[in-house]
C-alpha cells in the first residue's frame, strides 16, 4: 500500500472511530501503540482502547493491559532495567494487533 493510501485509510479509520465504531476504535489504538502510519504514542492508544472497551470491544481490556503492563521509568532506574523494560514493552506492543480488515489492508 503506497504512502497515501495508508494515510486515507488511516483517515477513514479515525473518522468511523470518532463516530463510535467500537472494532475501529480498537484498530486506532493499535495504530497509534504500533507506530503504523502515526507516531507511537502509547496515550492516545490507552485513549482509544478505552473508548473500544466503552463501546462493547472486549478485546481491548487485553491491549489494555499490555499497555499497564510497561513500568513508568524512574530517575533511579538502571541501564540494565531499562533495556529490561524496553525489551518487555516491545515484546508487549506486538500483541497488540490491528483486527480484521485493517490487519489485511495495512500488511
């Protein structure tokens, strides 16, 4: 899929999931946690997932809790720790995948 066509699917996405759409609010939230076609910004996808458990997604309570799951950093933290958080975060981000006719158009 060609730059733009990501992002006017990307577009179309956001539209159903500002208007209530529970499967596309969980696919935002999986976009923004992955970094597809957005920067990566694990807030906005908490947000989203929020708003897809709301609106009858069950699914999302497991993004969810992936997204709980990544310890805050601490000024104390290690160098060690953190490539141990950041290698779990990661691990944690990944399964969090798009569903349905999303994770065929954006492969």
């Amino acid at each position: 899929m060609r730059s733009g066509d990501k992002q006017g699917f990307f577009t179309g996405v956001k539209r159903a999931a500002e208007n209530g759409d529970a499967d596309a609010r969980y696919n935002l939230g999986a976009h923004y946690a992955n970094g597809r076609g957005v920067k990566r910004d694990l807030q906005e996808a908490a947000r989203w997932f929020e708003k897809s458990l709301e609106a009858g997604n069950k699914e999302a309570q497991a993004a969810l809790e992936s997204l709980a799951s990544l310890e805050p950093v601490q000024e104390t933290t290690t160098i060690e720790k953190l490539v141990g958080l950041f290698r779990r975060g990661e691990e944690a981000i990944k399964t969090i995948r798009p569903r349905g006719f999303l994770e065929k158009e954006m492969e």
